[in-house]
C-alpha cells in the first residue's frame, strides 16, 4: 500500500470514529506525518486526493482559513468515495481508458473557465515540460492533469470518479512503457496534445477540447502496438502476474 493510501484510511477511522468532523481541522502535516511514519509529501498527495473527492478544503497561510478543513458530510458517501479511491489500484487497463473516454470527454466539454482546476492544469503543464523530468514523474504529473481538468466542469461525482482513478492510470500508462518504441518521442508528442486539449477549453471549443481528449487518451495505446484496450489490459496483467 501506497504511504499516501495509509494516510487516506487514517482519515477514514479518524471520521468514522467520531474524531474528526465535519467542521474541523485536519492536524498539522508535519503532525500527521509523525504520528503515522510517512513523509509530509504522501500527506500532502493523500489531501489533494480528498480535495478531488470534495472532502476537503485547503488554506493558505495563517489565522481562521488556514488548514486543511473538512468540508464533506462524514456518512457513508465519504465512506464509499474512500474505498473507491483505494481499490482502484489495479483495475484492468481496458476498464480504466473506457472509463477515463466517457468522464473526460464530458467533463473537458463542460469545462468551466472560471474554475481554478485550470490554473492548476497550467501549472501541472508546465511541470511536465520541464527537460529530463523522468518517465514515472511525468506519467504521475500527466494523471493529475487529466484530474484537474475533469475538475473544472464542477461535476462532484465526475471529480470523484477521477481522483479515485488516478493511481490506476498512472499504473497502466507506466506498465505500457516497455512497449513504446520511443519514449521521448511519446513523451514530446503528450505534452503538445496536453497543451492542445489545455488550450481547446480556453478558447471556448468545447467539442474540439472533447475529441482532442478522447484522441490523446485512446493514442497512447495504440502507440504502445495495441489495438485495443482489451488487448492491453491482457498483456499487462499477464506480465505482472
């Protein structure tokens, strides 16, 4: 189990228990980091999966908004959100990228300009252009991207649906790199799509930001020799198992 998952089931006892609430503040990173032997940038990961599931909202700097606060009903869909999140680890490649077709393709053509999920789309862009970054730090930065962006349509179940995704996409686009012929060249290829998609939703083209995904997402198979997900699903859970 991934040490951000160890700080996710935390919270969950943590809410199921009665110990926090709605309401309240989640305690000090650098508090939980200690009392559960992980490090603060697995906490740090572990609350930006709950803000993707609308569980909580993070400030910024000192006095009555600062801290990690929970926002989020703490019953059974907090619950049931949780273990999504956390059972999703290894799903089968075909599932995830139908999935990932249907959630993305609505979400990047609802995309409201307004939301900050953008600016942190921008900012995730331009963490992955960065020279040299390594082909686990991209993939892992290309997974939250997709989140960010399916975010901005405002759709709490969409974004929930997505973060708890996440470490399943960065599985399956990790798994699939030993069948690449090229990584630098997928690699150049991802990021100027990203910045099409990206772009797309700025400029109001719904449509055009919504084929763009479905494209990006489906190409990275193909790329890999595969002509379909199913088939690379199989190939993936044949090699690790």
């Amino acid at each position: 189990m991934k040490a951000h998952q160890i700080v996710l089931q935390w919270v969950e006892r943590e809410i199921a228990g009665g110990r926090l609430e709605i309401g309240q503040r989640l305690p000090a990173e650098r508090a939980i980091a200690q009392q559960l032997e992980v490090s603060r940038t697995s906490v740090r990961e572990a609350i930006r999966v709950l803000e993707a599931m609308g569980m909580v909202r993070s400030g910024v700097g000192s006095g009555p908004d600062a801290g990690t606060l929970i926002t989020a009903d703490p019953s059974a869909p907090f619950t049931s959100a949780m273990r999504l999140h956390l059972a999703t680890s290894h799903l089968p490649a075909a599932d995830i990228v139908q999935t990932r077709v249907l959630l993305e393709s609505w979400a990047v053509e609802h995309a409201k300009l307004s939301s900050p999920s953008l600016d942190s789309a921008l900012a995730l862009l331009e963490a992955m252009d960065v020279p040299d970054i390594s082909a686990e730090r991209f993939l892992e930065l290309d997974a939250e991207f997709h989140v960010a962006l399916s975010q901005a349509a405002g759709n709490i179940l969409i974004s929930t649906m997505m973060g708890s995704l996440r470490d399943s996409i960065g599985h399956y686009t990790l798994d699939m790199i030993s069948n690449l012929p090229d990584w630098s060249a997928t690699a150049a290829r991802l990021r100027s799509e990203h910045h099409g998609i990206y772009d797309a939703i700025r400029t109001a083209s719904p449509s055009l930001a919504s084929e763009l995904v479905v494209a990006h997402i489906e190409g990275y198979y193909r790329e890999a020799g595969f002509s379909s997900p199913e088939q690379a699903g199989a190939e993936i859970i044949e090699r690790t198992s």
